[in-house]
C-alpha cells in the first residue's frame, strides 16, 4: 500500500485545494491530509485565516478524498509525521517548489503543478473590507496604520485630527484627511480611536450614533454611568463597540488566564501586575501628556479583573502627581481586597520598575517577565523546581494586528466579548471614575 500525506491551511477551501488533492489521492492508495492548527499559522504570520480549524477539517472531511486527517502543530512535525505513519510519498503544490527537499531523506517528495488563478488570500482580499478610520492624535497612529497592512479584512481609509497639520505624514496614505469627525464617520464602516481618554465618551457616542462600529482605546469612557451609556447604545444601534487593549489578544496572554481557570496553580490568592514606561506618554504633536493610570491602568486591571473577577470588597489608591506639571498622576498604586484573594496594580509613567506580571496560588505560581504586557512567555513555578513548565508564543507586532483580525471578525460575526467581558469594561471605568473623582485615594 503506497501511503501518500500533504498539508495545508485550507481556509475557505476551493477548488485550488481540491485539485490538489484529487492528484495527491491518484498517487496511492491512502491519503492522509494534514491541516495546520490556528496557533501553528498564526506562529509562522498567517494570521487572517478566516475559519477555525474545526471548520476547516470538516470542510476536508466533506471532499471525502481523506482516508485520515491529522493536525500540523509545530515546525519539523512533517519528518515526525513521514516516520511514525510511515509515508511513502510527501506532495504539496509547485508554489512550494525547493522547499521540502529536506523530507527527501525520509520519503518521495512530489511537487504538484498549482492550480493558477486561486488562492485563499485572493478569495479573502476579494471579500470586501472594513473600512476603518481613526479618530485622535496621537504618533501611535502612524504605528497602527502600518500594522493594519497585514490584515487585509480592514482597510484605513481615513483619519480625523484635532487641528490640520497633525500627523501630516499620513495625510498623503488617506483616501480622505479631515478635522471633521462627523465628515470622516460619514465616509467609513468603523472607527479607531486614540485620543485622550476624556474624549473617548464623545466620539463613542457620535460613532455610534451613527451606526458605526468603534475599537476605541481603553478606557473607553472615564466614568461607569457613560460606559454603561455606551454599552447599551452599542447595543441598540447593532454595533461593535470594542476595547483596544492590545494584550487581550495575544495568545499567550489568552492562554495564560485559561490556565489559570483550568486550575494549573490550585485557588488564586493574588494578582500583581507592573506596567510602567520612562517615556512620557501623551503626545509631542500637541502637547498632551497622560497620567500613569490613563496610560496604563487598563493594561494592569485586565488580568486583575479577568482573573478574580470584577466583585472586589473595596480598593485603595495611592497616588503621586509629576512635580513638573503638578496634576498629573507619576506613579499610582491601587490594592483590590477580594473575599478570598488579593490583587495589586502599579503604573508609572516616567518611573521604572520591573514590568512583571505575578500570579500566586494554592500549588504554586506563575511568573511573566517583562514586558508582560506582550506575553511571550510565562512560566508556572511550583515548589519543586522539576516540575516548573515554560510557554512559549510568537507575538508579532505588539498585538496591534491580532487586535485588529480580532475588531474584524467580531463585527463579521458580531460578537464583541469574547476576548474582554462587559463586566471588565465596566468595571475598568468604574476604576478610573473613582481615581478622578479622588474615591478610595489616599495621597
Ligand atoms: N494549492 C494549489 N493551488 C492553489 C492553491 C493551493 O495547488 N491555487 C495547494 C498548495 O500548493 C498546497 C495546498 O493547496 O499544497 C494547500 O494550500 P494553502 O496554503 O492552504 O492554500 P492557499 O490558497 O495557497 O492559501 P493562502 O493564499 O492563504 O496561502
């Protein structure tokens, strides 16, 4: 029996795809079909496949060219794969001519004429985009306009800035450059905004008004009555209203908060979490600088609240304002008492301390090194040092396109929190109402 075996995506599975494989059937009697798991793309950058791998095995299944599908989890599988399935003959198409020569050594490689004219990315660019526009001033955007080229389910279209001039260099790369936020919301299906945090409430409203969908930056509203406002707003106008908290949607961090639920270090007793930065956010353009907890009190309350969850007993601020400026908060410290756990966040903002995210438990804890925010790694330690496991995960582009296939496929299939609950929202508002309104502060 001459086994044969290939790989591939098959995201939105065409006739490329089944061409193939009726020719890979023809050359033996078995036909194993490996399909790539989603971490495994997005690991090596392919990360717009559109369908889940569930999705895409059954639609392999559904040809009924297979006589066994497996999934590609990891670089080097295929000479695993050859080796204990015992293949004879390894095919993939000619787009791939050189590149499995290697496997030459442990079976026949056959490079199979591609099918000309289509591929998973045309059908996927062929789909029309979002077109986005972004709300704000600040240089990030420049950033986030570059990291949107890899996702090709959003498109920026446009940018609306406080005052002509601002962020210039953009100007030349948009369809449309306008002061006008009503003008730019009327010429796009959603919104990016990056504004200061006080302005947030406003241009969520008017975006939503409008019938457009917002990823808007965290918090997206600086009191808990207007983020409720917007969330039930958002509800009502059938539109996706989405916090830009990058590290919500990077894997490992993701992976992270499911261990943890899944009880690898036993009952949580604390969260604590460091996010400081010695540049000074805000921006030179105009001038306007952020406090620590504008800057990154979101990022330090995410794993806090969506670890133990939003219903703490009661919370203590302490805070220390910039000499310079004098109203500005420079380093800001809030201790969350839980029933049974305990949870601290520290910000600075022209302050530095170790960036480190810890979480200590009943059988042991985990420990991510800064910057932990981009969670590439963690470890779980326990007491005996034998048994302490490493996760490794790729993060490319600080999140900001993971962020965005996220943004778009929640208003694909309009559902905004899988990745962060209303109740975190909400509560991360809640936090900065209070900080602002100087309740549970202590300077
Ligand atoms: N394939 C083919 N003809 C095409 C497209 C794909 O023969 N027009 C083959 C590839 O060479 C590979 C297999 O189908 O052996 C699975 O390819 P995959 O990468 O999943 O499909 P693409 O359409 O090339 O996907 P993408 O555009 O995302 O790279």
């Amino acid at each position: 029996m001459t086994k044969v075996i290939t790989y591939g995506t098959y995201d939105l599975l065409h006739y490329g795809h089944i061409r193939l494989l009726e020719r890979a059937k023809e050359l033996g009697d078995y036909l194993i079909i490996g399909v790539t798991a989603d971490d495994f793309d997005k690991s090596r950058g392919k990360i717009n496949v559109q369908q889940p791998l569930e999705e895409r095995i059954s639609a392999i299944r559904a040809t009924g060219l297979a006589d066994e599908i497996i999934v590609e989890e990891y670089e080097g599988q295929k000479i695993d794969d050859i080796r204990r399935l015992g293949i004879d003959i390894f095919t993939v198409g000619s787009d791939w001519i050189g590149c499995f020569d290697y496997l030459q050594e442990y079976c026949k490689v056959v490079y199979l004429p591609r099918t000309e004219g289509i591929s998973s990315s045309e059908i996927r660019a062929g789909q029309s985009s979002l077109r986005l526009g972004m709300i704000g001033y600040s240089s990030f955007l420049k950033k986030f306009f570059r990291e949107s080229k890899f996702v090709n389910s959003v498109k920026i279209v446009g940018i609306c800035v406080p005052k002509d001039g601002i962020l210039k260099e953009l100007k030349p790369e948009m369809e449309l450059y306008t002061t006008d936020c009503q003008t730019l919301l009327e010429y796009v299906d959603a919104v990016y905004i990056h504004s200061s945090p006080s302005q947030h409430f406003e241009q969520c409203k008017l975006a939503i008004e409008s019938g457009k969908h917002i990823i808007c930056e965290s918090p997206i509203a600086m009191s808990i009555k207007e983020c409720e406002f917007l969330v039930e707003l958002a509800k009502n106008k059938n539109v996706i209203l989405m916090e830009a908290l990058r590290t919500a949607y990077i894997t490992g961090y993701s992976r992270l908060v499911l261990l943890l639920k899944a009880g690898k270090i036993g009952r949580i007793i604390s969260v604590d979490a460091v996010c400081t930065s010695l540049s000074i956010f805000g921006d030179v353009e105009t001038n306007m600088k952020w406090g620590s907890l504008e800057t990154w009190g979101p990022t330090a309350m995410l794993p806090v609240f969506q670890i133990l969850g939003t219903d703490y007993l009661e919370k203590r601020i302490f805070t220390l304002k910039d000499e310079i400026s004098g109203n500005l908060d420079m380093f800001t410290k809030i201790d969350f008492t839980y029933s049974s756990a305990t949870a601290s966040i520290r910000v600075g903002n022209g302050v530095k301390s170790e960036g480190q995210l810890i979480v200590s438990g009943t059988k042991g804890y985990v420990f991510v090194p800064a910057p932990w925010w981009k969670t590439d790694y963690f470890e779980i330690r326990y007491e005996n040092p034998l048994d302490n496991k490493r996760y490794f995960y790729q993060v490319d582009g600080e999140g900001i396109r993971y962020e965005l296939v996220a943004f778009s496929n929640a208003v694909r299939n309009k559902t905004s929190d899988y990745y962060i609950g209303n109740n975190v929202t909400l509560e991360i508002c809640n936090v900065m109402n209070d900080f602002g309104c100087k309740k549970d502060n202590k300077f």
